[in-house]
C-alpha cells in the first residue's frame, strides 16, 4: 500500500516500499521513530515487549481488549524503556474475533438454509498461516483460550505443550504475528525486529508478514546490519541523531562486500578503522596473518577478493556513510603496470612488494627468523640472495618478464574494448577495434616492453632489496627461504609468523614473543600500526 510518511530530518517519503531506520545502541533512534509516530498514524511495537503468554488467557469484552492493547501501545510513545504487555490481551481479542466470525457465517447458514464456504480468512486464520509456513513442524492451536502447540516431526506421539513453553524464538514469532494482524493504523513500525530471533528466522517472518499486510507500510528500527540488508526493497536511512535520519545509498557497495561487512552486526559502527584486503575469507596467509596483525575491535579487516573488488569497496564504503571509521584498502603490487597501480582508489595503498607473502623475505624479517632458528642472520641473507639469484635464470627468469609484459599488453587492450568503440552497426564496431589494434602496433610494442621488462628484473635481481621483492612473486621466494632455515614446507614459516604476532595467546615470556615484535618492527614500513 502507498502511504506517505514524514521522517524527521528526512521530510516525506511516498511509496510502498518499507523503511529501514538503522543506528547503533545509543544513537538516539528510538526517540527517532517516537517523532516519527507522532508525526504519522502508526502501529508501534516496542522493543521492549513481554511475550510470555498465560496458560489461560483474559476473558473480556472485545472493547475492553482493544482498550487495554492501545493502552499499552500508546505507553511506547511516552516511555519506551517500559516493557509493553498487551500479549495476552491481543491473543484473546484475535480468539473472540474469529469466534465472532464463525458465529455469525454460521446463523447466516441458518437463515438460508444452506452450507456456506468455509470461513478462511479471520485474522486468527491467517496467524496460524504464518506460523505454519514460518515452522512447518509446528501446529499452533489456539482456537479456544488454552493455546498449546504440538509437534509435527516427533519420532513418536507427543502430547502439545503450553505457549509459556516456547522457545524464544516461537514466542517472539506469535507476539510480532499477533501485533501485525491487529494493527489499526496504516503503518507498522517495529522497534528492534530481528529481537529474539536468529537471523535467518528474522528474514522469513518479516518476508510473511509483509505479505500478510499488503495494506500496510512496515518501518524498521534496527541496529542489526544484517537484517537491513535483507529489506532489499527498502528505503534504507541511518539515524544521525534522535532527530533526523539520512539516506543510505547501499547499492554503491559490491553485494559481496555489503553483505560481509555490512552484515558484521555492529562491529563497523564502533570499529574506528575498516580495513579491506585483496583475498577470501579463511583461505591463504593473507586471510590468517590480517586476523592477528589486527587484533583489536578497532580495527575490523576483511578479504575482498581482487583488486578491483578492494577498489571498489572502499570507495562505496566512503561514499554511502554507515560507519564513521576511517577505510583504508590495501592491494598487492603483483605483476600490475605502474600506470595501473598509480591510478588506485583514493584510500587505497598499492603494498610496495609484490605481494603479503614478499614481506616475509623482508632482510629484517630474514634476520629475525635466522636469529630464532639460531643461525646468523647474515649468512641465511647472503645465502638467500644467492639461492633467488641463481633459480631467476632461464626458463624462470623469462616467466616473469612475460607475465609482467602480459600485464601491459592486457592494459593496452583494456583501452582497445571501450564501449565507444561498439556501434549498432557490426561491420562499423569491427572497423572500429580493427583499426584502435592496427595503431598499437602491439608486435612492435610487445619486442619493446620484453626488453624494458627484461631489463627491470635483472635490475631487481642485482640490487637484491625492496625492488626485488616488489618484482618477484612473493610465494616462490618464501619457498626459496624456508628451505635455507631448515623447514619442509612454507606452511611452517608463515605459520610461525602468525603464531608469533598472536598477542592474544602468546604467554608471558614466550621466546616466540620475541620474534614477534622483531617481526612486527620490519613490517610496519609496509603495513598501518596494528592498533589506532
């Protein structure tokens, strides 16, 4: 249904969409969404709610029920801490109605002497419709005032239980049901509505009850990220204040990257920096070594995939404005052109290695391993140069100086395959990048940029420092390196790197503590400090 509503700070929004109203604990949205019911004809459900339902529910004429429901409702408005406790008076005004509708479809079955259709629509119907399809294993009963529910998938015959029995869960499902199905007004708001509720419960019920009240506009007030997400045809602000509320512009977020530090509940709101890194989550040294490096709830760090995706996450994140942290993104050097690499996201920091990995043959972290294992830091470095330097000839040695000349030609076809190039005519775009290759003359290009390349690995190898490592892929190296200190797998090492960082679990006066903070030294010329 089309309703217009006013949102403080906002002004009018018209359409049929739901609202999102989305804050963090104390940032004034409940006294938000109070204007907000003052201001439009709302049915409020608090989030401060009793849910615990009498095993026999009140007796009373329908109006005083209805008197008793407005009367806690209307408490909201003035004093939300105060728990609302209208469960019982609803679920027996929902009885009575039903009772009422049987009653008279039947007397006009009487009086004309004739079956009618079976009544299936009574609020109360569609309740227990909702809770069937929320939990089909379940089966409400509450036609009389002794509701019970019994199961459906019991191994064997089970006698139903009382409502005061209820999960959590199943208790909340009845309340935020019952409340839908009598509300007056034409909008519904919900304070808090994923309460009580795991998540993906919250997603379901709230899909159902929208559809149960189509003539209705339901408004959200939430903390939870997650369940915003899931109103995927929401307006969607943020609550600045206890009195106004701005726009959310989510769609500027990859739905990847949305749903994964959007959906991190509120941790992006008190974190003081999101940081985002090329990767996935739980797979490779990256994922492991970010989740110790950062180690406290200031900093929230997450994978993003490739560089494009870490681009475009955190100039989304800048954008739409959810968190007042700072966001920073980091991206490996890799084999990209400088011209690639210098025209990254404002926010964004190219590590000058070639990528995570490569800091780990860092000569101040090479020395810091010797040392533990040890060995004299020297030797394993001199060692360590030779050994890159003789594995970097031949065959080797020209796979990287391809795949660096492959990153440029990729660059220049990037510049070929534009959308102006194509036309509505076939044989026009032919011509069109027919003639954009020929001007490249890439044969040409290609000779040349091999021996440029070619030039500059041999560069990185023979100054043996940073440049080599920003030239050379990190992995391989690392390789190389854990076999001069001894070990039999790269695992090992980066696995002794990680442990050795791990704040968190190292005990007082660990040895591997030692070499953590050696490590963490060298690294922080490549990475942000590891707490704001």
């Amino acid at each position: 249904m089309q309703v217009k509503i006013k949102i403080p700070g906002y002004g009018e929004c018209d359409s049929e969409a739901p609202i999102v109203i989305l804050g963090p604990n104390g940032s004034g949205k409940t006294q938000l969404a109070q204007r907000l019911a003052g201001e439009n004809p709302v049915s409020a459900i608090s989030a401060q709610r009793r849910i615990w339902v009498d095993d026999n529910l009140p007796v009373q004429e329908e109006q005083q029920l209805r008197q008793n429901v407005r009367h806690q409702i209307d408490r909201w408005r003035q004093h939300s801490w105060i728990p609302t406790e209208e469960i019982n008076f609803i679920l027996s005004n929902l009885i009575q109605d039903h009772t009422n509708i049987l009653t008279r479809r039947n007397e006009e079955a009487i009086d004309l002497g004739k079956p009618l259709e079976p009544v299936k629509d009574t609020r109360l119907i569609l309740l227990q419709g909702l809770w069937n399809r929320v939990f089909p294993n379940r089966k409400l009963e509450i036609g009389g005032f002794f509701p019970k529910v019994s199961r459906l998938d019991a191994a064997r015959p089970t006698g139903p239980y009382l409502l005061r029995q209820m999960s959590d869960g199943e208790r909340t499902v009845l309340y935020m049901g019952a409340r839908v199905m009598m509300a007056e007004q034409p909008i519904i708001l919900v304070d808090e509505p994923e309460l009580h509720m795991h998540s993906r419960l919250a997603v379901e019920f709230w899909d159902e009850a929208e559809k149960l009240r189509p003539d209705c506009r339901f408004v959200y007030v939430t903390h939870d990220l997650n369940f915003t997400l899931s109103r995927r045809r929401a307006v969607l602000l943020i609550a600045r204040s206890s009195e106004a509320a701005s726009p959310i512009l989510v769609d500027q977020i990859p739905s990847s990257v949305a749903a994964e530090v959007l959906g991190a509940a509120t941790l992006p709101f008190y974190a003081r920096r999101i940081f985002l890194y090329e990767g996935e989550s739980g797979k490779g040294f990256a994922s492991e070594f970010f989740a110790v490096w950062f180690d406290g709830d200031e900093t929230f760090a997450m994978p993003c995939g490739d560089r494009n995706s870490v681009s475009a996450a955190v100039s989304g994140l800048t954008k739409v404005g959810v968190v007042a942290a700072e966001v920073i993104g980091l991206i490996d050097r890799d084999f990209y052109s400088d011209e690639v690499l210098h025209a990254v996201t404002n926010g964004v920091t190219v590590l000058p290695l070639h990528e995570v990995e490569s800091m780990l043959c860092d000569e101040r972290v090479v020395a810091a391993l010797a040392e533990h294992f040890g060995k004299d830091p020297v030797n394993v470095w001199n060692e360590f140069l030779a050994r890159v330097r003789k594995e970097y000839k031949g065959q080797t040695f020209n796979g990287v100086v391809a795949r660096r000349v492959r990153s440029r030609v990729g660059d220049l076809l990037d510049g070929v395959f534009t959308g102006s190039q194509v036309v509505s005519d076939l044989t026009a775009s032919t011509k069109n990048h027919t003639a954009r290759l020929i001007a490249l003359d890439l044969p040409l290009k290609t000779e040349t940029m091999f021996a440029e390349e070619s030039k500059r690995v041999t560069a990185a190898l023979v100054s043996g420092g940073e440049e080599m490592l920003a030239i050379l892929p990190g992995k391989h190296l690392l390789s190389l390196l854990r076999d001069i200190l001894g070990l039999s797998d790269s695992s090992e090492l980066t696995s002794l790197v990680v442990r050795s960082l791990d704040r968190n679990r190292l005990a007082k006066g660990d040895p591997l503590s030692v070499l953590g903070s050696k490590i963490e030294a060298a690294l922080l010329h490549y990475l942000p400090s590891r707490r704001v």
